[in-house]
C-alpha cells in the first residue's frame, strides 16, 4: 500500500497538474534510497510504484526534451 512507502506529506503532483486534475500520478522521494514512489492519485491507498531516482530522473528529462511524442 503507498501510505506505507511514504508520509502522505511527502507525495506531490507535477507542477502542471491542476489542483482538480482527476488522472494524474504523484511522486515521493523516499529520501536516503535512492528510490522515488509513484502513484495514482485518484487511489492513494493503492499500490505504488518503486523505482531508482536515477530512472525518475531520466525519464522526466525525456520528457522535458520531447522524446515521447504524442
């Protein structure tokens, strides 16, 4: 369950989501793991995603360089 990967003050949503967005995923930075938590945010007692920060990092400078065209 993802409360129990991470405070629930710890996840957040892209800075481009809006605050009524409904189809959205939050992150957590599982500080001093090296990991980051991803999750949907409409089942925030749902299972959550556990992957390196480095792969995080990577795939949101993918994004940013418009590698993932649409």
């Amino acid at each position: 369950m993802a409360p129990d990967i991470a405070s629930e003050g710890a996840w957040f949503k892209s800075s481009y989501s809006s605050e009524n967005a409904t189809n959205c995923v939050e992150v957590a930075d599982l500080t001093g793991t090296g990991r980051v938590a991803i999750r949907d945010s409409k089942d925030k007692s749902g299972p959550a995603l556990v992957i390196p920060a480095e792969s995080f990092a990577a795939f949101v400078t993918a994004v940013r360089e418009g590698r993932f065209p649409l």
